[in-house]
C-alpha cells in the first residue's frame, strides 16, 4: 500500500509539473505573437504615416487617460456612467488590468 500512494504522489508531482511547463510554453508564445503582431503594426503605420501613428497614440493615450479620470473622479460628482466615459473605463480596466498581470508576471519570471 505504501508504494502505491508513493506512486500516486510522484504521478501527480510529475502532471502538475508538466502541466506547468506546458502553460509556461504557451503563455510565453502568445506574449510573444502579440509582441510581434504590435512591433509589425506599428512598423507597418510608421512606414505608411508617421503623422498619423503618432495622432494614434496619442489619441489611444487620450482615451486611456479619460477612463482613468472617469474611474477615479469624485463619486458625489460622478453620475452613472453612459457613452464615452463608460467605453473609455472599461478600456482603462482592461489596460490596468493587462498591465499589472504583465508586470507580476515579468516579476515572478525574473525571481525565478
């Protein structure tokens, strides 16, 4: 008896292991694919209008910046939020949310 529990905790020492191993793979080649997808955008809008690249950012920076100070404004002031100020923060959500995930992620990575 005392084999077979032995086995059964080597087994499952080994699956999550593995398990592990193989979501590191994929997080890591998704993260990359979109690294990759986003340096070929911008070099391909670059390449076409540096003008307009830079009005892009900006104007996604502008949007982001919006969410933020519609998320974090006074609640006595703020009303429920319609239209613009909802779109831009749920965009500041997902943008905050992508940016910490990332940095605890880099994190995590580099310690160990």
């Amino acid at each position: 008896m005392r084999v077979r529990s032995v086995a059964k905790g080597v087994s499952e020492f080994l699956t999550e292991t593995v398990g592990e191993f193989v979501t590191e793979i994929v997080l890591t080649v998704l993260a990359t694919a979109l690294l990759a997808g986003l340096v070929l955008a911008a070099w391909w809008s670059w390449s076409h209008s540096p003008r307009l690249t830079v009005g892009g950012g900006a104007l996604l920076a502008l949007l982001v910046a919006h969410g933020a100070w519609a998320k974090f404004r006074d609640p006595a002031v703020a009303r429920r939020r319609r239209g613009l100020a909802a779109v831009t923060s749920a965009g500041f959500t997902a943008v905050a949310a992508t940016a910490v995930f990332l940095l605890l992620y880099a994190e995590i990575s580099f310690w160990s």
